[in-house]
C-alpha cells in the first residue's frame, strides 16, 4: 500500500508539472506573438512578409525582362497579324481590308503610344520644400504631401502613387497614371480585336478542317481525336528510298509553311483571348477606382478608414470622390478646353491639372494663386 501511494502521488505531482510547464509555454508564445493590436490582418500581412521581401529585391531586376517580354509579344501579334490574317481579309473584300488597316493602326499606334509614355514616363516626386504636408516617410525621411506613398522598389515617394508595374518597370503616380490606364484599355481592345478576327481562321486550324467530335471546352479529347485521325489519313511510306526530287522539295516545303502557319494562328488567338481576358479584369478594377476616386493604395486605406469610423456612429467620405464624371474628366485631364477625341481618342502627351501637391477636395478647392479657399 505504501508504495502504490506514492507511485500515484509521483504520478499526480508529474502531471501537474507538466500542465504548468505547458502554460508557461502558452504565456510565453502568447507574449512574443500576441498583443491587443493584433487581429487577422495583421497575422495576414506577417504571413505575406516573405512575399513582400521577394517584390522588393527582386521586382527591379525583373523588371526589365518584363518590359522585353511586352516588347517581343507584342511585335509577334502584329507580325502575324500581317503575315497571316491580313492576306485572309484583303481575299474577302478591299472595303474589309480598309477597315482592318485604318482601325488596327489606330489601336496600335495608341497601345505603343502609351506604353512607352507609362514607362519612361516620371511619376512625379515631392520636393525638399512643399507647400502642404500630412506625414513625414519614415524611409526619406521627409514631408509627404497628400496622396504620396513611398515605393520599396524604386526607394522615393511617389505622388498619387497608385502601385508599381513591373510590366512598365515604373511606378504609377500623378503624371503617368492615365498612360498606364489607357494603355491597359487599349491593350485589350487590340487582343480583342485580333481575337475576333483570327477566330474563324483558328477554327479551321484547330480543328484541321473538320467539325469537333467533342464539346469545344473537352479541347485534350478533341486534340487527340484530331491527331488520331490525321495519323490515320497518312498515306503509308514507301518500302524502298528514293532521292528527292524537285517536286517533292518544293511539295515539302510548303506542306513546313502550312505547318507554321497552323501553329502561328493557333498561337495568335490563344496568347490574345488570354490576355483580354486578364486585361479585361485590370482595366475594370482600375476604371471602378477612378470613378471613385480612388488609387489602388487608397482603396485599403479608406476601407480601413472606413470601418473605424464606422465602429464610432460616423460616416466615412473620400475627400477626392467629386462623382464619375466630374472624377473622369480630372483624370483624362479634360479641363482647359481640351476635348475627348483630340486627347483620348487620339494620343497625347498633355499633363494633368494640377502639380500632385496639393489636391481640392470636397471641404475646399485650390485658387489659381495656390491658396487653398474653405
């Protein structure tokens, strides 16, 4: 009896230690990653640090492998585009063939317009003495006006910054933020219009000819299919070998043509769809903030902004949302006299209102002296 009472008082004592060795553990891990400021954003944003630390060291270096690759994709579409279904529309009728030359023209004068004003374009940043301030970057160092976000990667503060595309290997901010906007809008209107066209041509191509045995979206069973069928549609080699004639080369020859020109088409309509499709979503995201007047940074603060205030019984106004249209015409800069065909439908280079300093707002506006007026 004595000793299996004190096997159990071991016991009892062993288990206690062990539970108060776990909630000192528990005081501990909750002391070094838990405070009453946490909640699951920031666990959120902790968890994207190792992501947040890839972009900064490394969206520079990529930046110009992506302004190539724009390049070169962008000049393969167009070169197909002549090559390949140009010739196709001039066989159906002169008048289509005008059309196509005047309206593809325009686009791309307009997307390579646009890019290389978005890319080599300065964003715009403050000066060592500014009229108004509202925080000082912790990074420069320095007063920062409204609307003025520093970036990581290009290590200054932006004006208006809206984010930095590693596309255009530039920042987004007050002077070149219509030039990205309207180069992504006339991106996908050039994918979708070659789109369209290559269609009826890829259709012919991706199905050799003829009609799909399967539904369009089930495109491995029909690829197989297709290549079934053709295998079995190939005459058999002939037993013994002979030397090539002339005939036989130039037969050859084009039989390699055709070949390129079924993997350029298919090429052509897969990268543009694609791309529309992702533009599409882009384009649209941005166009919503402009209407609200918003940036893509903004849009996270007011949301926060928004949900504090509305914890104490308050509502929350963005300074810088006077309605679409109003926030449209600010944006594409149509102040002045300055009219929508002559500088949106057509390129130019005019700069916005105002110098990205100072900003009107729904409680005041700005003088032509620089003096703000309640």
């Amino acid at each position: 009896m004595r000793i299996h009472f004190t096997a159990m008082q071991k016991l009892r004592s062993l288990g206690q230690r062990c539970r108060q060795e776990w909630r000192d553990f528990k005081l501990i891990l909750y002391s070094v990653f838990y405070n009453e400021l946490n909640n699951y954003s920031t666990i959120i944003d902790a968890s994207f640090e190792p992501l947040y630390w890839f972009v900064d060291n490394f969206t520079r270096y990529l930046g110009p492998l992506f302004v190539v690759l724009v390049v070169c994709l962008t000049t393969s579409v167009v070169v197909i585009f002549y090559i390949c279904l140009l010739p196709e529309k001039y066989y159906m009728s002169l008048g289509w063939t005008i059309y196509h030359l005047i309206f593809g023209h325009w686009l791309l004068v307009n997307i390579v317009f646009h890019y290389f004003m978005g890319a080599f374009t300065d964003p715009g940043q403050p000066p060592e003495s500014i009229p108004e301030s509202v925080s000082i970057c912790k990074k420069c160092i320095a007063p920062k006006p409204p609307r003025a976000h520093h970036c990581s990667i290009c290590n200054k503060c932006v004006l208006k910054m809206d984010h930095h595309c590693p596309w255009l290997n530039n920042c987004v901010g007050h002077y070149n933020h219509r030039y990205f906007f309207m180069f992504c809008f006339y991106m996908f209107l050039g994918s979708l219009y070659v789109t369209v066209s290559a269609y009826p041509l890829f259709k012919i191509h991706f199905y050799s000819g003829m009609e799909p045995a399967f539904h369009p979206a089930l495109y491995p069973l029909n690829l197989a299919h297709t290549t079934l069928m053709s295998v079995q549609a190939e005459p058999n080699p002939p037993s013994v070998e002979k030397k090539p004639t002339e005939e036989d080369q130039s037969e050859w020859k084009e039989e390699y043509a055709d070949r390129l020109l079924h993997y350029f088409i298919i090429y052509e309509f897969m990268l543009c769809s694609g791309v529309a499709v992702a533009l599409a979503a882009l384009t649209s995201w941005h166009a919503r903030l402009i209407s609200l007047g918003q940036t893509s940074i903004e849009v996270h603060i007011n949301s926060k902004e928004k949900s504090r205030m509305k914890r104490k019984g308050l509502v929350f106004r963005n300074p810088y949302n006077f309605g679409c249209i109003r926030n449209w015409k600010k944006f594409l800069g149509l102040t002045h006299g300055r009219t929508f065909f002559r500088h949106v439908i057509l390129p130019s280079a005019h700069c916005p209102e105002n110098n990205g300093l100072q900003w009107e707002t729904s409680s005041y506006k700005i003088d032509s002296g620089g003096l703000l007026l309640i």
